[in-house]
C-alpha cells in the first residue's frame, strides 16, 4: 500500500504562548508560523496563558481582577498540560510556564516532558534586578534553558548572557507578502518621522524631545506616533491607533522611522522588529545602539546607529535634508529584509528545526 507522504503528520506540538494572536510578541513569534506547521504537516495547538481580558484589566488597572484573572490562568495550564501532555510530541514555551514562579514548580511540571523555549524580551531582567525576585528567582532563567530541548532566541546578545548551550538564533521576521509595496515618493515638504510600538514602549520617545523640538524649528518636520499616545510641545504630532489592517499603510505614508532606547540589560534583550518593519516598507531608520539593532541597522547604509543627542539630530537632519539618501538607504534596508528578516526564509527552517533539531533546509 502506498503512503500518501503529503497527510503524513510528522510530529504533533503544544504552543504555550503567554498571549493569543492579539499579542504582537505571541503573533509574530508562534501564530505567524501556523502556514508553515501546515506545509510541513506538523500538527499544533496553540495555549495562551493571558487572553484579551487579562490584558484589558491590566490596561484599566484593575489590579484585584488582574490578581484573579492571574491565578485561574495559571492553574488552567496546569491542569491542561498534565492531563494532555501525552497527545504531543513537543512543547514549546514563550518565556517560561508562569511569570514569577520559581523554578522548581515548573521542573516539577515539565518533568519527562521534551521542551523548547523561545525569548524575545530578556524576561530574567527583573528577577536578577529586584531584590525580593532576585532571592527565589535569580537564576530561574538559566536553568530551565539547562533542562529544554534547545532555546530560540531573538538576537545573538543572549549567547552570552542566558547560561547554557543550547541557543538558537530566531529574529522575529515579517511575511513579505503583507509587505508588497514600498516608499516610492521620498520629495516631500514635510518630512514625516514615524514611530510605532505600544502604551508601554512610548517612554523611549522621551529621550529624544529635545532632538525633535530643536528640528522642528528649523525645519518642516511631524512625528507620527502609532499606539501610544505621545505629544510633544512645539512639534507637530499626530497621533494613531494601532491597528494591524492599516499599520503598514501608515507606515508606507512616512519618510523615516525611529527606534530610541534606553541603555539598561532590558534593552539589550529587544528583538528591533519596529527596525524590520521600517525597512520592509523602504524606510531609513535611525536606532539607539543596541545589541539587535546593530545586527539589523547597517551603519551608513541603510539607516544609521547612534549614542547620544547630538547623533540623534546629525543623523535625522541629514535624512530630513536630503531626499536622495532617504531612498538609497530604503531600498538597501528592503533588501535586507528580504534576505534575512522574512518568514518567507525562516519558515521553513524554523519547522525543520522543530522536527530535526537543526535550521537546514
């Protein structure tokens, strides 16, 4: 009898992710891939710990609610994962099982169990830094990558910094076919300078007001915020609700795209997707220094990598003043998306590696 190769199911995973679709880290690094578990007949389901109104009480502050809503979810994992644990071949993990937990409950839980973890955010950040954490939870991280199958994470920085060997590189990318047009018209009398992220990431844009305020007298300049709400005296701002039907629009309606940051060990663990996004639209970005934006922003060609204030306004007036440039270095970062930052390269090799343990084709 012959086998039909193309319904063979060749391996069956359990996802926990920490958000459901709604969640951009959740999105990007698990529900994306879902085409390809297709293609590549591997079989999934897909558990979040928090849903939609886990994440609307926390946005209202209704702490008693969020404690509650917390604890259910919690013990709703637990019951899931020992009583169904058996139907999987693999699980993956975003993060780790429950945020604050030590790491014994969840050895205890995962015990005999083939597991993978994936980071994009340095989630040992607080647990190393907080006093209280630090006593029960400081070396939490470390050692459930120690007892995981391998780890995916989403720049090279965390080599060095989570304690094990068994690091995988796994840049959050993007689907070039949602990204089918480009910046084409870089001759513009107003020169919009984009930012999109979420309420909680809108801070970084303080430490560049300065910079912005002493363009915008010179010069005829809008900052775009896209899912914060953010306004600057003295600068013309517009303001825009995230959406993801109109976010690329929004970003195609731009002229460059900025990444400030802090310089604190947190930082340091951020994937730069707002990077990636800029330039599958063809934008120039300017970025903070930081280890993920150093690997996507190349230095002068297609966007440019700065420190301190005074860089900030070097690097923007020169995109601002000339045109020429903010198109060569768009199709340059385009390109590299292209190569390197597209699950249209990493699908495939991301189902291999869950299959094979290894990315090769």
């Amino acid at each position: 009898m012959q086998i039909d190769l193309a319904n063979v199911i060749y391996m069956n995973i359990l996802i926990l992710s920490k958000y459901n679709r709604e969640g951009a880290s959740s999105r990007y690094r698990f529900y994306n891939y879902i085409p390809y578990f297709d293609k590549n007949n591997i079989k999934y389901d897909i558990k979040p710990l928090l849903n939609d109104k886990y994440i609307l009480k926390l946005y209202e502050k209704k702490m008693t609610l969020v404690k509650l809503l917390r604890i259910y979810s919690i013990l709703k994992r637990i019951f899931y994962l020992e009583f169904n644990y058996c139907n999987y071949d693999l699980i993956i993990i975003e993060k780790e099982l429950f945020p604050n937990i030590p790491f014994i409950i969840e050895k205890i839980l995962l015990k005999n169990k083939r597991f993978v973890l994936d980071f994009d955010d340095y989630i040992a950040n607080s647990y190393k830094t907080i006093f209280l954490k630090r006593i029960f939870l400081e070396n939490k991280i470390d050692k459930l990558a120690r007892i995981a199958k391998f780890v995916t994470v989403g720049n090279h920085w965390y080599f060095n910094e989570i304690k094990s060997n068994n690091l995988i590189y796994l840049p959050t990318v993007i689907n070039l076919e949602n990204y089918p047009k480009v910046k084409q018209n870089f001759q513009t009398n107003v020169v919009t300078i984009v930012w999109i992220g979420s309420p909680t990431t809108g801070k970084y844009l303080q430490a560049i007001v300065p910079v912005l305020q002493k363009l915008a007298k010179s010069h005829s300049i809008r900052l775009k915020v896209i899912g914060a709400h953010f306004k600057i005296d003295n600068v013309d701002c517009k303001i825009v609700d995230w959406d993801e039907q109109t976010e690329i629009e929004e970003l195609l309606s731009s002229d460059i795209g900025i990444m400030p940051l802090a310089n604190t060990i947190w930082e340091k663990g951020k994937c730069g997707f707002k990077l990636v996004q800029y330039m599958a639209c063809g934008l120039p970005v300017v970025a903070s220094i930081a280890p993920a934006n150093e690997e996507i922003v190349d230095d002068g060609v297609n966007g440019f990598l700065v420190r301190n204030e005074d860089e900030w306004y070097f690097a923007l007036e020169k995109l601002i003043l000339n045109g020429k440039i903010r198109e060569e270095f768009g199709i340059a970062g385009r390109k590299k998306i292209e190569q390197n930052y597209s699950y249209q390269f990493w699908g495939d090799r991301y189902c291999n590696l869950l299959i094979n343990g290894n990315l090769h084709d």
